[in-house]
C-alpha cells in the first residue's frame, strides 16, 4: 500500500501513535539517577560493553519479566537492543534465508514488513479476527514458514487480544513445523480490563518463541533500549549478530533504568500511566461521539495507546490523513498496515502523548478535514 510522506510522524500532539506522555514523565528523579552515575563516571561506563548488554540491567529485566509478563527466562537469554526495530531486522538476519516464508498479520505492522522483507523473505498476510491472527487460514496459505510474526497481547493496528485456543493452535503448529514464532509486545502494560494479558512466550514448552519489547513507550522515545527474549540454542548466533550492528547499547542508559527498574520507580509509572491513559482514551472516544459520530467507527478501545477509526467507504485515508497533517494533527492511515488495498480505509489515533485540550482540539480540526 501507498503510505504518506511521513507527514504524520512531525507533530507530537495529536494524535502521534507510540508516543507515551512525556509532560507527566518523572524527569527529576530520573535526572538524579543520571547524576548518580555520570557525576564520577565508572571505567564499566566508558568502555566497550557486552554485546547482550549490562548483566545487571538484563537481569532487571529477566526478573519484570518473570513477574509480569510470565516470561521464561534468565538474564542469560536477554539481548539488550536499541529498540523493537532493531530487534525485528536482527530476528530477521538471524531465523532467515533468502526467499523463506514469513506469516505476516493482515493488517500489521509495517515496520516489521520492512525488516522480513530487507532479509529477502517472501510475506504471507494472514487475516486478522477477533480472536486474533487466523492459524487456519495461515497455516493453508504459508505451508512451510519458516517465522510468524505476531502482536498477540495487543494487535497491531486493530487492537484485539489473540485468545487462547489461538495461541495454542499456533504453538503446535510451530513445534511440529520446526518454525519460529516472532512475539513483539510492544506496549502491554497498558492494559485498562484488569492485568495485562500473559505472554505466549510464557506457554511455549518448546523454545520456538522469541519474545521482543521495548522501554520507549513506558520511558521515552528517545531512549533507545530494548530487549529479546532468545531461546538458549539461539544465543550464540543472536549475540554474533549484535556484535556485528553496532556493538553494544549506552550504558550508561542502560545503569540508570537498572536503578530505576529495582527501586520501584518504573512500577510506579507505569501505575500512573495506565490511569492516565484511560482517562485520554475516554476523551477522545467522547469527542468523537460529539464530533464524528457518522463519520468514524471507533474499533481497538480496550488496551494501549493508540484506537483505530474506521472511515466512510470510498473515503481515502491518506489524503484524510496529509489534509490532517497541514492542520498540525498526526492522523495515521490504516490503509498501509495492509498488503492489499482495503476495503475500508481508517485512521490510527494515538492518545498517550496528547493531553485532554489537545485530544478535544485535535478532533475539532479533524472533524474539519474528513
């Protein structure tokens, strides 16, 4: 699909996806903690790191994991990255030859589109229902993938929950296929209907899992850490490819989210974040009823940062999409998450990095373009 000149990626109010609300980021303790290890900085800090990443800080991790997530792991199965992106492109470069099959979720992520397809491999879309991705249908269409790349705590862009006879279908499916299933949960903590939902990584028996995630919309964007969760056999070829991207990520990032990990500072955030999420998100979807009511059909609303609107058919949301942005408003278009055009064209709105005036605003003069 045709995607806009990334006019929707220049504005930081409404309604940017992936950008969590940097005005309530608790910027003075995490100066502290900056201080604390800048002000004499250590030899560890200056010089080259590991290539998996500092063990205190993927042992941080191993342990939210652990507890949240219900991720089986250890700190020796951390790969620390400088993002899902990164984490995506090296998935790729190590579980692929040229040509290989990839099941794709229909729509999906297109950043992940990019890094399979920048291997060579060959793309498979799988519808997407309620249930999340279609196994069915996957496994009649892409017989012999060799990676299936999924969202399944929080589909990217549609926002459902893959349930669990799904998953285990799929797991199944990838044991006695010898394939490698690709789990990026890029934004699960919030999660508004209860806890957030157990990864699949946590019910695979097997190790035919790697589980990628992201601190950049818990932190801050420009942050750039990240993580995956290796099976054991694949470590080695995992920590080669690192090596060989760019070494190591900042340590003395990676020190500080340590700290502010174990003294409870990002549990604390993230409980203050998942209130404050809720609230922008019941805003938006009143100012839409207000607003657009016949013109968007609001789908996605349970979880995350981010709501998809359906638009009228016929109705190009690209255009809808450059129109929004000449008027300082970030209107994703759905249509570029699909391989094939479509039969309705949408809109994906992002809340996390608005606030309530900018969100009404924003849909004020959204209401003007469509």
């Amino acid at each position: 699909m045709r995607a806009p000149p990334q006019t929707w990626a220049n504005n930081l109010g409404a309604f940017r996806i992936g950008m969590p609300a940097l005005d309530r980021f608790p910027s003075g303790v995490w100066s502290k903690l900056v201080n604390r290890h800048s002000r004499k900085p250590s030899l560890e800090l200056m010089a080259y790191g590991d290539p998996m990443g500092h063990l205190p800080f993927r042992e941080a991790i191993a342990e939210y994991l652990n507890t949240v997530r219900a991720v089986r792991c250890d700190a020796s199965q951390i790969l620390v990255t400088t993002g899902s992106q990164q984490a995506l492109q090296m998935c790729a470069h190590v579980l692929l030859d040229a040509n290989e099959r990839v099941w794709m979720e229909e729509p999906g992520y297109p950043g992940a589109r990019q890094a399979f397809m920048g291997a060579g491999a060959r793309l498979v879309p799988v519808p997407v229902d309620q249930e999340g991705v279609d196994v069915a249908e996957g496994i009649r269409r892409g017989r012999g993938a060799r990676v299936v790349y999924i969202t399944p705590s929080h589909q990217f862009p549609l926002g459902v929950t893959m349930s669990a006879a799904r998953r285990m279908q799929l797991l199944n499916w990838a044991t006695r296929n010898g394939a490698w299933i690709v789990e990026d949960d890029y934004d699960s903590e919030y999660r508004s209907g209860g806890r957030p939902i157990a990864s699949l990584q946590g019910l695979d028996t097997d190790e035919r899992v790697i589980y990628a995630g992201t601190f950049s919309k818990v932190i801050f964007p420009a942050l750039r850490l990240g993580y995956v969760v290796v099976p054991k056999d694949l470590v080695p070829a995992f920590f080669h490819a690192r090596d060989a991207a760019d070494t190591f990520s900042s340590t003395l990032y990676q020190m500080v989210m340590t700290d502010f990990i174990r003294e409870g500072h990002f549990a604390r955030h993230i409980r203050k974040m998942r209130t404050l999420y809720v609230e922008r998100r019941t805003a938006l979807l009143e100012a839409i009823q207000r607003h657009l009511r016949d013109k968007l059909e609001v789908i996605g609303t349970e979880a995350g940062m981010h709501l998809v609107a359906l638009l009228p058919p016929g109705v190009d949301d690209v255009a809808i999409s450059i129109k929004a942005a000449r008027h300082g408003v970030s209107a994703r278009p759905l249509s570029p998450c699909y391989a094939s055009p479509p039969a309705r064209g949408g809109l994906i709105l992002g809340y996390g990095g608005a606030d309530i005036p900018e969100i009404l605003e924003g849909v004020r003069k959204l209401a003007r373009c469509i």
